[in-house]
C-alpha cells in the first residue's frame, strides 16, 4: 500500500487576509447551551436559598415571602 503525501507551497499573498468561518454543529451548541442553561439555574437556586436563610435568621418576614414566592418557580 503507497503511502499518501501531502505536499504544501506556501506563498506571500499580497491582498487582504481571507477569514475562514467552520460552523459549529448543531448538537455541540445544544450541548452547550443545556449545560450552560443548567449551570445558571442551580447557581440561582443556591443563591435564593442563601438569601432565603439570611432572611430567616434576621426575622425579616417580607423578604422571606418575596423570596419564597421566587423560590417556587425552581421546584
């Protein structure tokens, strides 16, 4: 079996840089964006619990219920 060569010339080209655009496939931005979407939500929850207990220890019971009311939307 022949091996294959790949053989390249490089020569000063004179004109504008030419950009080359590879598009990223769909599954692999899909991907990312889930893993972002997930990441984002279970920091927000954390952070709501947080303030959550914070407003318990401190007795402030409308920021309890603001929070609370915000809290739901993540069960």
């Amino acid at each position: 079996m022949k091996k294959q060569l790949t053989s390249y010339q490089l020569v000063c080209y004179v004109g504008e840089p030419l950009k080359a655009i590879r598009e990223i496939p769909f599954e692999m931005k899909l991907t990312a964006r889930l893993i972002l979407d997930e990441l984002c939500q279970s920091w927000n929850k954390a952070r709501l619990e947080g303030m959550i207990d914070e407003a318990l220890i401190s007795g402030d019971r409308d920021s309890f219920m603001e929070l609370s009311e915000k809290y739901r939307e993540y069960k």
